[in-house]
C-alpha cells in the first residue's frame, strides 16, 4: 500500500509541531505540499522541514493524488477552506476552533458529513497518556456516578501575544480565552462528564491586556446527569500554571494537572500517570510542549482513513465545546 499523501494550509505557530509528527510518521504518510499566503513563511518552512511548498491552495486542491488537507489557517478562514476539500473529496484535519461562530462550526460539520469526509479536530490533549488513562477509568465506572466535574485554565500571555493582528478579536479568532485556550480543558471535561446544562456565568477582559474579546471567565452549571461543575479560564494568570481537571465520583477523586493524573479510590488504592511536559505551553510560549500528542492525533487521522477505526475526536464533538462555549458567552452577556 502506498502512503497516505497530505498537504498543510496555512504555516503558522501550530505548522511545526504537526510537521515534526507528520516526519516521524514518513512510513506511513507523505506530506507532498504546503502553503503560506505569506512568501517568507513558506521559505523558512521548507528550510527546516524540507517539506516543498506551493504558491496558491489551488495546487494543492486540484491536486488527486492528495487524500487529506491538514488546515492550520486562523479560524476565521476555516468554513471556506473545508468547502474547498470537500468539493475536492479530500479528507481534512482542523485546527481549532471549528471556526469563529456556532453557526459556521455547524456548517464545517455538516459539509464533511454530507460529502462522506473524515473531518478530524486538533484537540490533541486527548492523546495526552494521563488524559487517555482518566477517559478508561470514567468509562470502566471505577469512579462510580460523577457528582462534580470542574476544569481551571491559568495561562499567561503578555499583551505582545495579542499585538498581533487580528489575534483576540472577534473577526478572526471568534473568542478570547474560552475559544482559543480552554477549549482544550473543555474538550476533556465533556468527555468525561458529558453535556453541561444550567449554564451561569461571569466573563470580563482583565486590566491586564488591551484585546477586544474575554481573557477572564467563570462559569457554573450541571450536567445532564445531575452532576455539577465550574470552569475558571484566564490568560492573565503570570506565569501560567498547568491546567486542571477534577472530577469527583461515588466511588473516588481524580486530578488530572497538566500531564499528571493522581486518581485515589474509595477503597484505598490509587493510580498516577506522570507525563513529559507538565507546563503545556501554560506560559508566555504557547508552543512550549513536544510534539507528541499530535504525533498520536495524526497517527489516529490516519488509521481511520486507511482502516475506518475511530476517530478520537471528531467534528461532532468539538461541536459539543463550541456549543457550551457559546452557552458561557451568551449567559455572561444576559
């Protein structure tokens, strides 16, 4: 069987972690092209990765021999772009967020689904070991029913991150901290904990950053299954603190910090996982993690192309974090 051939759209922070995955995985997947709008992007790319780039979308859309588009563009391009594959019938992998609004999420996940099209999201925590053994214990009902699941966001980002043009605002990020940052935590959290409901909640721009949209949120509500919850995002926590998920069964606790999950049951016994890299890009370097979850991330894309298994994270669930998220705006704003 020849390799899965991919292109990369769109050559910012995210690109070199998915390139480094996308390399170690050359046993299984070629990637044939790349492209940046910007001329200077597409050198350095190619410089260190020795990945050959093209000069328009068009090349690699027409392209038939490319099964699967890696699209790492800023989200507000994403709809347009997903439209694009699957009228070219390649199969796409998203960064996130879906896109800026609830109702262009809504359609990237109906266009993959009504042309047949895998449609993987970049939520790569998932893959995270502590994170994948948390999600066998919950499902194994060795943490009994939930009666709390919460998550806290502590990030930092000094104000040259949102500098940036058009970061932090509505046009193109679509959201602050909950869209950009939490959605990671989030995603974990429905995972395990299922729908939220009953949704109350606070969400302000701090004194500490000039930006257009949130950098500060606190959330309360329950879930379908009666259990409660809170979330608390922020990007203005100096230095930035590893994120945290807790949740709180019939049967014992877990914590789930960073990369470290310290789980302890009600009848005495205990399990830990200690991960490689605890800080997760909590810090002023969004980047400063390894690129190992999204090695996991696109050797999964890939199984399920080549194979039908699973997706671990599909449109349809990150459809479920924007949902909540626009529940949290929406209640701070009522």
């Amino acid at each position: 069987m020849s390799n899965l051939r991919v292109a990369i759209i769109g050559l910012g922070m995210a690109a070199g972690h998915h390139a480094r995955a996308l390399l170690a995985l050359a046993h299984r997947v070629e990637c044939v092209a790349a492209y940046s709008p910007t001329a200077g992007r597409r050198q350095a790319f190619s410089a260190e990765f020795g990945i050959p780039t093209v000069g328009g979308p068009d090349q690699i859309f027409e392209d038939p021999s490319i099964g699967a588009v890696l699209v790492l563009t800023p989200p507000n391009t994403h709809l347009e772009l997903v439209r694009r594959a699957a009228e070219a019938s390649k199969h796409v992998l998203l960064e996130k967020p879906l896109d800026i609004s609830l109702e262009r999420a809504e359609a990237i996940v109906s266009l993959a689904r009504d042309a047949n099209l895998l449609l993987g999201v970049v939520l790569q925590n998932r893959f995270r070991p502590g994170a994948m053994k948390l999600d066998e214990i919950v499902k194994s009902g060795r943490l009994g029913e939930l009666v709390e699941a919460s998550a806290a966001l502590r990030n930092w980002r000094p104000q040259s991150y949102y500098d940036e043009a058009g970061r932090g605002t509505w046009a193109r990020d679509g959201g602050g901290v909950l869209l950009t940052q939490a959605i990671h935590v989030i995603d974990l959290l429905l995972s395990y904990a299922g729908t939220p409901v009953d949704v109350v909640s606070y969400v302000r721009t701090t004194p500490v950053h000039r930006m257009e949209t949130e950098d500060l949120v606190a959330a309360a509500f329950s879930f379908e299954s009666g259990a409660i919850g809170s979330l608390n995002a922020t990007t203005a926590a100096y230095p930035g603190f590893p994120e945290r998920i807790e949740l709180i069964g019939t049967k014992g606790t877990a914590i789930l910090s960073g990369e470290r999950l310290d789980v302890s049951f009600a009848d005495g016994t205990s399990e830990r996982v200690i991960g490689g890299n605890t800080s997760g890009g909590a810090g002023a370097n969004p980047m400063a993690f390894g690129h190992e979850s999204h090695l996991a991330l696109i050797e999964n894309f890939v199984d399920a192309i080549e194979t039908g298994s699973p997706l671990r994270v599909t449109g349809e669930d990150a459809l479920k974090t924007h949902r909540f998220i626009d529940a949290i705006l929406t209640a701070g704003r009522t």
